[in-house]
C-alpha cells in the first residue's frame, strides 16, 4: 500500500478506527507491549502508532522513561496526542514514514509495530528501521492480523471480490506470519540484526453486534477496495442475507488470528 494511501484512508477512518475493533486492537496491543518487556526507564518507540494505542499500553510501565510515535495520518496522530495532553508521560508523535524516520540511531530499548506490517509498502524496510532505533540488547515486536482472515465471513467476503475480478488487496490480508519471520532474520542494518525471532498466534473469537458495525470495521481499518462503491453496495448486501456471515441474532462473530512477532537486536555474525 502507496504512502498516500495509506495516510488518505486513516485521516478518513479517524476515531472510527479504534471503536470500530476496540477490543481486538487493546488485546494485540497489550499482549504486544507484553512481550517488549518495558522498564519504567525505558525509551520506547512506535512505528506506525495510530491514535496512541501502544503507548497508552505501555505509559503504565513508563514511569520514568519516554515514548515516541510516528504515523503517517495527521487525523490519527491529532487523536493520539489529544489522548496525552495531560498524561504525565513524556511522550511526542510525528508525522514521518515509519520505514526511514528522522529520528536517531539506537534511541530506543523497544519498538513496537502495531497491526502495521501488512500496509507497509516496504514490510522489510520497516523491520530494519526498527532494528536501526533499538539499542543493542532491545526488543522489537510486531502483530499481524492472520490468515484466514476475520474467520468465515472474512473469507465470504474476499471470495465475492475475487468472483468479481478485484485484484486484491491494497492492505495484504493473506500477510503469511513465515513470511515476516524471514523478513526479520533477514534485517541487517549497520552490523546489528534482529536474534531471536520467535513467532506466536494467539486466536480470539470477536463479534460485532450488527453487519453494519462489522462493515465499519473493514472499512475503517482500510480493509474494503477504494472507488468501488458500487460493487462494495452490492456485495454488503449479498453477506447482509448469508448465515455464514450474521448467525440469527444478527451479529458477526468471527474467530481472528493475532501474530506476534518478537527479537532481539544484537550484533556480530550469526553463526559464531
């Protein structure tokens, strides 16, 4: 997904983005901030940070220490600072691409992509940013939301676009967690890596109470194609009326696979 694009369709989600799936996106932040670890001394760094969501995570264990964020959205960024403008926290969120900030060399003791990876248009390149950030010794962690995606009715619903010919997707729904961990093993910036990757899923059921609030959700999280109104019309409506999308008392529920990537930035040559 283009820089531009991905800007446009966060300014345009707003606060939707987070009500839409609160619960699923405090669970992937708060097992994410779990795994990094965090000291009350430490600088911690969010790559692609949204509204604030890892940072309001791990402000509770910050107590002493510092937090950046960086995102593209001036909406999204105007939402997280909003939610610490009286937070003791020392705390600044910037508006850069994530992949190559200005931000310096081994400034953090963690870093953290939330739910970030498959819209970034350089996946990798942002994995070796985080990896220039961290200080020797620090953590990086990532979470992808898994395949399949959103469960049965996230399937129904890629599989009417594909009927239709839509090359999908601008966001990578089908993001492959193998994937990410050779993209991690692969990270090599200025003699640094990232050492022990390990990978984890964790799966939650979640329901939506209606098919619109679960049409929000896809939309607000840029999940449904741009400039197809039409089509997308006709599809909602074609789900609206399929049992394996809404169960009887109307709501979505899908079963939603959250991986967690995780490691460890060192140096030197990895098979000594």
């Amino acid at each position: 997904m283009r820089n531009e694009d991905i800007a446009e369709a966060f300014n345009l989600s707003g606060p939707d983005y987070e009500s839409s799936a609160t619960e699923l996106i405090n669970l992937a932040a708060s097992e994410l901030i779990e795994r990094l670890q965090l000291s009350e001394t430490d600088d911690f760094i969010d790559l692609g940070c949204g509204p604030g969501i890892l940072v309001a995570h791990a402000a509770t264990k910050l107590t002493q220490g510092s937090a950046v964020g960086v995102d593209l959205s001036r909406v999204q960024l105007e939402l997280a600072r909003d939610r610490f403008r009286r937070a003791p926290l020392q705390q600044r969120f910037i508006q850069e691409d994530a992949s190559a900030t200005s931000l310096p060399n081994r400034s953090a003791d963690a870093v953290g992509l939330g739910l970030v990876l498959p819209y970034a248009e350089r996946p990798q390149q942002i994995l070796k940013e985080a990896t220039r950030l961290a200080r020797l010794g620090g953590r990086v962690a990532a979470t992808v939301i898994g395949s399949p995606f959103l469960g049965s009715p996230g399937m129904r619903l890629l599989g009417l676009l594909e009927r239709r010919g839509v090359a999908w997707p601008e966001v990578e729904l089908q993001f492959d967690p193998r994937h990410a961990v050779q993209l991690a093993l692969l990270c090599e910036i200025d003699g640094r890596r990232l050492d022990d990757v390990t990978i984890e899923e964790i799966e939650r059921e979640f329901w939506w109470d209606n098919f619109d609030a679960w049409w929000r959700m896809l939309r607000s999280f840029g999940f449904l194609p741009s400039g197809r109104d039409q089509m997308l019309e006709n599809i909602a409506r074609n789900l609206r009326e399929d049992d394996r999308v809404v169960d009887p008392d109307g709501k979505v529920r899908c079963a939603v696979k959250i991986w967690l990537l995780s490691a460890t930035v060192s140096e030197g040559d990895p098979w000594l």
